[in-house]
C-alpha cells in the first residue's frame, strides 16, 4: 500500500490527476490506498436480475 500511495503521490506532482487501480480482485487494497490518500472509494452495488 505505501508503494502505492507514494507513487500515487509522486504522479500527481507531475500533474497526472487521474488514476485507475488494478486490483486483480483484491479490492481492499484499492481501498487502503484511496483511504491512505485521504479518498473515499466509491461504493458500487449490483442487482441480480
């Protein structure tokens, strides 16, 4: 996570501003980045048919 968040970081002093997490089904990890960056992750809920 903290890989993440300081390369996070490093981007967008560079002025990247937009980011997409590869999270290979482990999405805790996206979590914990996002909150480390002080995000809040979107919640998303799918419906069965």
């Amino acid at each position: 996570v903290s890989v993440a968040v300081e390369q996070v970081l490093d981007l967008a002093a560079q002025g990247v501003r937009k980011f997409h997490f590869f999270t290979l089904n482990k999405s805790d990890l996206a979590v914990a980045v996002c909150r480390s960056l002080g995000l809040a992750p979107v919640q998303q809920t799918l419906k069965a048919a």
